[in-house]
C-alpha cells in the first residue's frame, strides 16, 4: 500500500493496518523451503591466484 501521500503518521498507521487486515492470508513457507538463516553458507574463494 503506498503511504507517501498522507503526512500525518497516527493517520498512516491507521491507513496501513486497515489494508493489512483486509489483505488475503499469506500461504505458509513450503516444507523444503529454507529460510535466510537455515540456508546452506558459500564459502568465499581464495582471492589470487587463478584456480585454472
């Protein structure tokens, strides 16, 4: 929901939990799915030398 135009911040909030409780239900994370914490780290190449 775009805010910009209203200034008045008690009348902003208002406005964006209206819209938050009209909004449809966000679906649940799939099973397999990991989030930003759980996902698998890449470990950074050696800066250098080139591999090949």
């Amino acid at each position: 929901m775009n805010t910009k135009t209203i200034k008045d911040k008690v009348e902003r909030k208002a406005a964006k939990r209206a819209s938050r409780k009209k909004a449809a239900p966000k679906a649940k994370r799939a099973a397999g799915v990991a989030r930003g914490s759980m996902k698998k780290k890449v470990s950074k190449l050696v800066q250098g030398q080139r591999k090949r």
